[in-house]
C-alpha cells in the first residue's frame, strides 16, 4: 500500500512538472516579455535656444518634465471639468468664481457674523442622542 501512495505521488509530481515545459514561452523566463519597469514616457532631448544657461544640478528634477503624482491624478480623477454654457451663466449670475484663498479668511477675526438668535444655539447646544427622550409642543 505504501509503494502504491508513493508511486501515485511521484507519478503526479512529474506530470505536474511535465506541464511546466510549455509555459516557458508564455511566462516563465521568457524574455520577449514587456519590461514593467519602463511605466513612464521620457520626453525627447532638445537642444535650448539659450546656450547661456547654467547646468542643472545633480539629482534635481527636470523641469519640462511633467510630475508623476500629477500625471497620477489626473489620469484617475480627470482633471478640471470643462463648464457648460449653463453652468457658466449660473456663475455669473451668483457673481462669478469664488476666491481661491476664501476658507483661510472665513476663520479671521474680522470677518462678518450673523447673530443667528436663541433658536440655532439652543439646536447646536442640544446633547447628541437617538431622540427617544424629546417632545415636541405647538404654542398656541
């Protein structure tokens, strides 16, 4: 009995390593493969038109060279949406495109506030809860 789990063991160890020969082409050692490592464009060599320019230095980014973490997020999320004629009337209507810095100056001591009344801080100062406990009452 142990002769025969033996040579059915060994028996399909070779076959399993049998299938192995034809893969060589599709897969394994194959050198035709593509190079995973080469993900990224290089963009061409130019001469510059002024020969006055200092050499870069070593190690510093090129800079005609597009960042890779922009090219990134570009690629997944698409970048700035072109704006319909609609979307760009509703703009101008609302008085065109907010400040770019506007959330740095909505926290500045200087910036307007309206008193909301007693009714938003009464709202915003109510514990946190599933509402078992409330009522609700109409004056009359």
């Amino acid at each position: 009995m142990r002769k025969t789990i033996g040579l059915i063991g060994t028996v399909a160890a070779l076959s399993a390593l049998g299938g192995c020969t034809h893969t060589k082409a599709s897969g394994f050692g194959n050198r035709n493969a593509p190079n995973e490592f080469a993900v990224t464009r290089s963009p061409p060599l130019v001469i510059p038109p002024d020969f006055s320019l200092r050499p870069p230095k070593p190690g510093a980014p090129r800079p005609q060279e597009p960042n890779p973490s922009a090219q990134a997020m570009a690629a997944m999320f698409g970048g700035q949406a072109p704006l319909t004629a609609g979307q760009q009337g509703l703009i101008d209507t609302a008085g065109g495109a907010p400040d770019a810095g506007i959330r740095s100056v909505a926290g500045s001591p200087a910036t307007n506030v309206v008193n909301k009344g007693t009714a938003t801080k009464a709202i915003v100062a109510a514990p946190a809860g599933n509402g078992d406990n409330t009522t609700a009452s109409t004056p009359q």
